[in-house]
C-alpha cells in the first residue's frame, strides 16, 4: 500500500501552487450579469495617452506594481471582452491588488503608435488588444507574449485569468 501512495502523494503535492507563487483569481463568467454596466466602449479616443501612461508609471513607482497596458479599439470584439472580463469583481479585486491599468486607444492601428514604439514595437501591430505589461521603470516583462489576447473571444475565463496572474508572479518585487 505504501508504495501506492507515495507517488500520488507526490503527484498531489505537485498540483499545489509554489511558495511566493501568486495565485490566479477565479473567474466566474456569470458575474458578468451582475456588472452594473457591460463596457462596449472601452478606449476613450480623445484622452490624452501619453498623459495617461505616464500617470500610470507614476502611480506604479508609488505603488510597487506593475503597469498594464491595454491597447485597442472600440471596433475590436476580442478588446470588448477582455474591458468586461477586466471588470469582473474577482479579477478586478486581482489587478487593483497588482497593476495600475492603462486602456489606450490605437484606432485601427492608427492613434497613439508612440505607446507601443516606446517598448520596441515600432512596426504595425499584429493585433488587438495588445496587452503590454512594464515594472515601474519601464521594462517590458512579457515581450514575447503581447499578442496573447488578440484571441480573447475564444479563450477561456481560465486562461484569461492565468495570464493576467504569471506576471506578478514572474516579476521579482520593486525594492
């Protein structure tokens, strides 16, 4: 018998989250009916977006979090659902607890290309919502996997959750 359950003992312990490992909220997509408001504009395309990165950075470098950039456009299906999934209350609680957000507006690939230049992405984006995630001074910590959203309509609340939780997790604390 023993030998049985060593290996599921060890099977289980290895489901369980790490240490220091910061978990992902649990989304539920019923709560969506209790939003007091479904988002179907979520860029303001006459803010000011350099302004309001900058506050962002700002914010952050008090704070110790990182800073989430969110670019899209009102046309984009895939950004209206990550603006709602974004609202969700245990999501919410979660990036108010581990970002300061920042929805930017890009038009249709557009408006305020600046934002993106400024972190390397000087060509046309590949799609939308682009999702940037920075430390307080400015470095990109997921360059390679900005684009993840571009889908967004067609993932899971999971996966939408797990991606919004690995990068406070894979991002050593500001001193």
């Amino acid at each position: 018998m023993k030998r049985y359950l060593a290996p599921v003992l060890f099977a289980f312990l290895g489901m369980a989250p790490a240490l220091g490992e910061v978990p992902a909220p649990v989304p539920s997509i019923d709560t969506l009916a209790q939003l007091p408001v479904v988002v179907t504009q979520p860029y303001d395309e006459k803010a000011d977006a350099d302004a309001a990165v900058a506050a962002a950075f700002e914010k952050a470098k008090q704070s110790k979090k990182l800073v989430l950039l969110d670019l899209g456009g009102n046309w984009c299906p895939d950004c209206i659902v990550l603006a709602n999934f974004l609202q969700l209350p245990e999501i919410k609680r979660f990036t108010e607890k581990h970002y300061e957000i920042v929805a930017v507006d890009v038009g249709r690939f557009n408006r305020n290309l600046q934002v993106p230049a400024r972190f390397g992405f000087i060509d046309r984006l590949k799609g939308v919502p682009t999702v940037l995630v920075a430390t307080p001074d400015g470095k990109l910590v997921n360059p390679g996997n900005v684009f993840a959203f571009t889908d967004a309509r067609h993932m899971t609340p999971k996966s939408l959750a797990d991606y919004i939780a690995k990068w406070p997790q894979a991002t050593p604390p500001s001193p």
